[in-house]
C-alpha cells in the first residue's frame, strides 16, 4: 500500500469518478460536473494498492468568498457550488472528498491521506457521513453543526 499525490488528469480523474460510482448512489454526477470542476493542475492524494487507485483525498483551490459561505452554513453539500468559485491557487481548500474502498477502511489511511495536507493553507470540509465525521474530527476542527448528519470542519494555519 503507497499513499501519494497525484495529478488530476483526464485518466485519474476517471478513476476517481469510477470509484465514486461505489458509494455516491444517490447522486447524480456526470463526467462533465467532473471535469467542470478539477482542473488538470488540481492535486489529489491517493491511496494505491499496487498501481490500483483504492481511495482518495481530493481538494480544490477556492476563493475566500466561498469559504466563509461554507463556513457559515450556506451549503449543505457542494453539488451546487458555481465553479466561477474555483481557483488555481488559494490560501483557501475546500476537501472534496475522502473515499476509500469497503476493505481499505479502518485501517489509518484516511488519516495518512490528511496528514498530507500542506500545513500552510486553510481547509474546509462538508462532512455528511459518520465514517467522515470520525475522519475529520481526529484531525480538523467542527465550527457548525448544520443538521444531525451535515457538519462544517476546518483545518486553518
């Protein structure tokens, strides 16, 4: 097992959205909502059983606009972010996502994955899930409960 960044390319971001498909059944996501968003430049951290990507961390450069927006409690998810939001550089990250697959869980890497988080920039995350939850409170601090599964935490400077 090898955790690492990666590039947000066509062939990874593929492989992203294909794991995806795993767990977000509920949404519906296309390719273009996808590429809309990350930008080739835009890194990932990947968790890789050999050469097989098996989870990911993904965050995307925003402007402090739409991080004080998520901060307050504005969004309760990010489908509906307008991408005009999206930077190529900030001081600002928003946490995507962290998947790993069913057999990778509970095993420390998520947490591996966000210690790798450049300690020189401010993260925001929507956290929806109780497995994320767990994630992000060992790590990040909660800053605004928005209902009884949706929390807003933050790892700034």
């Amino acid at each position: 097992m090898k955790i690492e960044k990666f590039k947000l390319t066509k062939d990874n971001l593929l492989k992203v959205i294909n794991l995806d498909k795993t767990f977000y059944h509920d949404k519906e996501l296309t390719e273009s909502w996808y590429f809309e968003r990350f930008k080739s430049s835009y890194e990932g951290i990947g968790l890789f059983d050999n050469d097989n990507l098996v989870g990911y961390l993904i965050t995307s450069p925003i402007n402090k606009e739409l991080y004080d927006e998520i901060k307050s409690g504005k969004y309760d998810n990010d489908i509906k972010f307008d991408p005009k939001f999206y930077e190529v550089e900030s001081e600002y990250y928003y946490i995507n996502s962290i998947l790993i697959l069913e057999p990778y869980r509970n095993k420390g890497y998520g947490l591996q994955m966000i210690k790798k988080l450049n300690p020189n920039k401010n993260y925001i995350a929507i956290i929806v899930s109780k497995e994320g939850y767990y994630l992000a409170s060992s790590y990040m601090n909660e800053v605004l409960k928005i209902n009884d599964s949706t929390f807003i935490f933050t790892k700034e400077k």
